[in-house]
C-alpha cells in the first residue's frame, strides 16, 4: 500500500475532512489532496504532521536481503 493510499484511508476512518487534516497538521490544503492523489513529493516533515494528526507513526527498517 502506498503512503497517498495509507493517510487516505486512515482519514477517512477517522471521518476527517481533507480541510480539517490540512488544518490539524498546520499544512495546506492542496498540499493533502496532492499527496492523497499521489502527486508532490512531501518531506518527512510534512508527513511526520500528517502522521501525528492520524494517530500514526512511521519506522524505519534496514532491509532485509536475500
């Protein structure tokens, strides 16, 4: 699952509008439907607010290789 498909559906399962996100994070509007949509590229800072508003965190794994 990608990270627009991620907030996009954990939004939704919080009934939050994408207004109210934008606002709850301190970020802009267009800047939520541009990452929900796929488009943009935000930075980590911008997704750790997105992330903290959704009840969320992000962890970082080294990958495993074969």
């Amino acid at each position: 699952m990608s990270l627009s498909e991620v907030i996009k559906n954990r939004r939704k399962t919080l009934a939050i509008s994408q207004q109210d996100l934008a606002e709850m994070a301190g970020i802009g509007l267009a800047t939520i439907k541009d990452i929900e949509r796929g488009k943009g590229n935000p930075s980590m800072a911008t997704v750790s607010k997105i992330m903290e508003v959704l009840g969320m965190e992000i962890e970082f794994k080294v990958r495993q290789t074969v």
